[in-house]
C-alpha cells in the first residue's frame, strides 16, 4: 500500500519499528547492568564480608538494592546502542527499506524512534527520583547494621555548617534508623552565633544535638555568653534549636551530590546560596537530572543516520562499537561543557544544553546529505 502524502502513517508500522528498538534496548541494557552488577558490585564487596555479621549473602542483598542506581547511570548508553543495534537489524533484512518504500519518512523514523524510548525514558527519571536513592540508602543501611548492631546508617566527623549568622561543628554524628524512621544525630556539638556586626555574642556546647521531624533538639547544653561588660553561663538538659538548617544539608556535606535526589540537591542550593557559598558542586547533578530526558532522547535521534549509510553493511560488531564511540564521544563533550561551566562561572543549563543540539545539528546534516 502507497501512503498518500500528507496522510497519517499507520500506527502498526510505528508500534513494530518502536517493538523492534525496545528489544534491542532491553537486551543491551540487561548486558550491562548485569556486567555492572558483578563486575562493578559484586566483585568489591567480597573484601568486606567478614565484617561483623556481614555475610556472603548480605553482600548480595546490598548490590541488589543498588540495582536501580545502576540501571539509572546505564541506560543512556544502552538506549544509544541499543537503538543502531535496532535499527542496523531493520537494515540488513532490508525492512526499513520496504518502510520507506511504503512511505516512512525520515521524520516519521526519527518519531517512532522517540516514542519507543520515551516511555523507558520517562520510566528511568521517576526512578532516579525514588526507586533508585531509596536503594541506595536501603543498600548502605543493611550494609551498616550488618556491620555494626546500633543500625548506624552512615557516620560523620569534623562536620561545619552554617546558617546565618550561627555557625555549627560537630565531632561526630551518625544517621540512625529503626526501619520506620531516620534520623541525625550529632555529638560533641559546638554552635558559634556572631552578630550582624560581627561580634561573636555567644558558644553553645551541646552533649548530643538529634534532628527529627519536629525539628532540632539540644541535649546536656552549657551556653557562654558574651555581653559588653560581662560574661555569663547557662545551663540545660534539654533546649530546642530554632534553626532553618535539616540533615540534608549535613547529609549532602558528606555524601557525594549524584547520589541525592533532585529536592535534596535543591536544598542544598538553596542553603549554600542563603550562606554565600559555593553552590556549583551540587548545581552540576542537579541541572544534570533536568536534562537526563533529553540527552537520552537526543543522543539516540542523532543516531538514527547511521540506519540509511554505516550500519546497512555492518554486522553486529560494528554496530556496537558505533553505539559506544557515539555515547563516549557524547559524554566526553557534554563532560568537557560542564567542567568549563563549572571553571568559568557560566550557566549549567547551557552547558547541559549545547552537546545535544550540537549533535542534533550534525545529525540534520548528515540526513539531508544521506537523502540528496
């Protein structure tokens, strides 16, 4: 059957063009998780095993927990050959050609392309968004209360923070949970709290400071105040801290930005703008999670050429290893824009958005020349 031009493709060839690329990026994303699970999960965890009561087993329990974490970072490489393994396949068996022969314009492809992997696209941001932060943080907490019977979620020393005109130090602290609930407790904590002009107007020592939902809580508090003519002492067994300052800025102090979701990054933003800090280390993931659809989405549309030159003579082997140099040589530009954001102070949005349509570009050119 001859389309009309101008006519509605029919919706069976889109759903068996996008049939097509989800197998291949099913199974390619399967490779490499699975590769990544042992190699990059399994394989350094059994130097751990013996710790306390942590077991052969437990270390198994801990990387499948870190799964979805793995399948979030991997998927755009497997989408981008996942996608020239597709598309070589409709290739060589000379289906794509009796599609285009049928009517299936370039544009249509690159569309069929688009809505077979948005929705693992879209799937895959939700999960870096809850799934795959909530694995990790189940992953460290078995790992933890493995190790050690006070189930200790992550622990801390020489923390500093700051919020307004308070500054706070604490020796030591650990997250703590009871598998309902976490919480933050810091011990041996000191609080400096200066004036507008300056002056340091008081020192809070604290035995234990405990951060729940109800806000901060000091415990065993001995408090020197520094007046003009004078220098007082109090003391208390209990005294609530007013404080705009939560654990996830603490948290994000010590636990690397890509492992925290888009809100705690953004709190964290927020708290190192509030304070004149430098915000840049958390503003990469952040911006970075923004745009993760879109480089997906990008990378395996500027893919789509290669289906009409190199891949209709290639074999398998071929077609993977373009799949690969095409994700490398993405990451490496994208990488590259980002570290020059990060040098000279301009926007992260922009450098997040360059690669993409730079390779779109290309990607423009190389159709029109494969079509002329």
């Amino acid at each position: 059957m001859k389309l009309v031009p101008g006519t509605t493709f029919p919706r069976i060839h889109d759903l068996y063009v996008g049939r097509v690329l989800l197998g291949t990026v099913l199974m390619t994303w399967a490779v490499l998780v699975g590769l990544d699970f042992v190699i990059g999960g399994l394989m350094p965890e059994i130097g751990d095993i013996g710790e306390g009561d942590y077991t052969f087993s437990s270390a198994l329990v801990y990387v499948i927990y870190t799964v979805p974490r793995r399948a979030y970072f991997l998927f755009p490489t497997a989408a981008v050959i996942g996608t020239l393994m597709g598309l070589g396949h409709l290739a060589t068996t000379s289906e794509l050609t009796a599609l285009r022969a049928l009517g299936l314009s370039r544009r249509r492809l690159g569309l069929a392309v688009a809505m077979a992997l948005a929705v693992l696209t879209a799937l895959m941001v939700l999960n870096g968004e809850t799934l795959a932060p909530w694995g990790q943080r189940r992953a460290d907490a078995l790992k933890a209360s493995a190790k050690s019977p006070d189930l200790i979620v992550a622990q801390y020393s020489g923390l500093w923070a700051r919020e307004g005109n308070t500054f706070l130090n604490a020796g030591s602290g650990e997250e703590h949970s009871d598998g309902q609930e976490t919480w933050l407790q810091l011990r041996d904590v000191h609080l400096y709290e200066f004036s507008e002009e300056g002056r340091l107007e008081s020192i809070a020592r604290a035995a234990t400071a405990e951060h729940r939902s109800g806000g901060w809580l000091l415990r065993d508090v001995h408090r020197t105040w520094f007046e003009a003519r004078a220098v007082t002492q109090t003391e208390s067994l209990e005294e609530r801290w007013e404080s705009r300052l939560d654990p996830t800025a603490l948290a994000a102090s010590v636990v690397r930005p890509s492992g925290l979701t888009s809100s705690a990054l953004r709190s964290s933003i927020e708290y190192r703008k509030r304070n004149g800090l430098d915000a840049s280390e958390y503003e990469e993931p952040y911006w970075g999670r923004w745009f993760y659809a879109f480089n997906v989405l990008a990378l395996c549309l500027a893919a789509v050429p290669f289906a009409f030159g190199t891949l209709r003579s290639g074999g398998l082997g071929r077609r993977v290893f373009v799949g690969i140099v095409f994700a490398l040589g993405f990451w490496l530009l994208q990488t590259q824009f980002v570290r020059m954001a990060g040098v000279f102070r301009f926007d992260f949005r922009l450098a997040y958005l360059l690669p993409p349509v730079l390779m779109l570009g290309i990607s423009a050119v190389l159709f029109q020349r494969r079509s002329g």
